[in-house]
C-alpha cells in the first residue's frame, strides 16, 4: 500500500487528481479545480 504524502483532497469525481485552490480575482479558497488535465471538476465554495 502506497502512502499518499500530498495534502490537498482527491478529486472526487475522477480520483486521479487532487484538489487544488484556484483564484482569480475571487477568495484563494473560493473555487477548487481538479489537478487531473483529463478532468474538469471544480467546486465551489458558495
């Protein structure tokens, strides 16, 4: 079993990639968008 050293949550959607804090002009923690290039997932914080 391989230990998963990173800190930021899988993507639950395609479980490949991991959550990252996305911001653009907005709160740093306001959208969170899939690290996976495959994957489009973001989520929201509203």
């Amino acid at each position: 079993m391989t230990e998963d050293k990173c800190i930021f949550p899988r993507c639950p959607k395609c479980e490949k990639g991991y959550l990252l804090p996305f911001s653009y002009k907005e709160d740093v923690f306001e959208k969170w968008k899939c690290s996976n290039s495959e994957c489009n997932f973001v989520v929201q914080k509203r």
